[in-house]
C-alpha cells in the first residue's frame, strides 16, 4: 500500500487547536505538570510503615450489627 506524499504534512483540527491554544498560553504545560504531581504522582511507599499499619488494625466480625453471644 502506497501512501501519496501528500499526506505527509497533514494536520488534523484537534492537532492544530491545541497547538494553537498552547500558542496562546504558553503556561499551560507548567499547570499540567501541577495538576499531575498534585493528582497522580506519590511519594515512594513506606513497607514498614505499612506492615505496621496492616499488623495494628482490629479485626472486625463477620456481622458487625450482632453482637458476639458467649
């Protein structure tokens, strides 16, 4: 399959939209980058804390609502 040269440099309008808009706001990348740590990005995960934390929970019953009959 052959594709034309002509083609080659096409643009689709999201592409030349968002090039644009970043044009416009050339902060906007910094504030994706701030909205990325802020969501998704965490610190390394302590495993001895977690241990700690897992070892120390209470055991919950089965059937939290009945109380334990002896």
């Amino acid at each position: 399959m052959v594709f034309s040269k002509n083609h080659y440099h096409y643009q689709s309008e999201a592409t030349k939209f968002i090039e644009e808009l970043k044009a416009k706001n050339p902060h906007i990348d910094a504030g994706q980058i701030q909205g990325r740590a802020l969501l998704w990005d965490k610190s390394p995960i302590d495993l001895d804390q977690l241990e700690r934390t897992k070892e120390s929970r209470v055991k919950q019953q089965a059937y939290v609502y009945q109380n334990k009959v002896r």
